[in-house]
C-alpha cells in the first residue's frame, strides 16, 4: 500500500523552529522516521512538505482520486483552514490527523481543530513518534 505523509507550513523547519517545543530533529530526520517504520510495516511511504495551502489541497485531491490513505500534519491550517477541511472531507481511505505537541496543552487558538471531525481519528503529543502511530493507524485499518 502506498501512504502519503502530508505536512503543512513551518514543519520544514524542524530542528531549528522552536526545539522547546518541537525537538532538535530535522525534516529529513522525520522523513527517514516515517519511510522505515513504513518498511517495517510494509508500506511504501512518501512524505511531503508545503508551506502554501493551495498545494496541500491538491495533495489532497491527489490521495482522494487514488483512494490513498494519508497521515496528515496540517500544523496552522488545523485551527483555521475550511478549505483544508472540505478537501479531506472528500477521501474514502483513512486519514490520521498527527501533531507533533499536544495543540489541546498550549494556547487557546490551538484547542479547536477544524479537520478533525473529518479525519478517521487523531494523534497527538508524542513528537515525532506520532507519525509512527499515524502510520501503524493506517496500517492497522480496514479500507
Ligand atoms: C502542530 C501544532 C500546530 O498548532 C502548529 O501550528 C504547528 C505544528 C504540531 O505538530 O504540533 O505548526 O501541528
């Protein structure tokens, strides 16, 4: 199975944005992460980054056209993006909304989720080992 690993803006910047908060690790550290848990369980993982919403919503269209499943760091477009929203309201295979914090301990903004009632489930406050759950989500779902 192929797997789209999805993430939104700012998240290319791990391992120099705020590493109180998000950790030393660097994208491509993140991207090794997701592709060997993904050989590990047998899927074939392709991770991607974008700072613009329009290309993420293609993204989207992309994994709804081809029934593939995702896991879906949105980062800011969680709290606010409609059109994030309605882009994966259209799948059919799971999608696994992850955070690396825990958005729901931190400020207010962050509390509401806009995706996420639209998503097959969450994850949330593990680092970077929430991709890893996202992904054995994933490979753990009936499609
Ligand atoms: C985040 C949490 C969001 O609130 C924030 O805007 C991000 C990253 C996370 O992975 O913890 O950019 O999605």
């Amino acid at each position: 199975t192929h797997v789209l690993v999805l993430n939104g803006p700012n998240l290319g910047r791990l391992g120099i944005r705020e590493p109180d908060v998000y950790g030393a690790q660097t994208f491509e550290d993140l991207a090794e992460l997701c592709r060997e848990t993904g050989r590990e369980l047998g899927l074939s993982v392709e991770v991607r980054q974008t700072d613009s919403e329009a290309e993420l919503i293609s993204w989207l269209h992309e994994a709804a056209d081809g029934r593939i499943p995702v896991v879906l760091n949105p980062a800011a477009f969680t709290h606010y993006s409609y059109a994030v929203r309605d882009a994966i309201a259209q799948r059919t295979a799971p999608l696994v909304e992850v955070h690396i914090s825990n958005p729901a301990a931190r400020e207010e903004f962050r509390h509401t989720s806009v995706v996420a009632a639209v998503a097959t489930g969450t994850i949330a406050g593990f680092g970077l080992q929430s991709y890893v759950l996202g992904l054995r989500a994933i490979a753990g779902a009936k499609e």
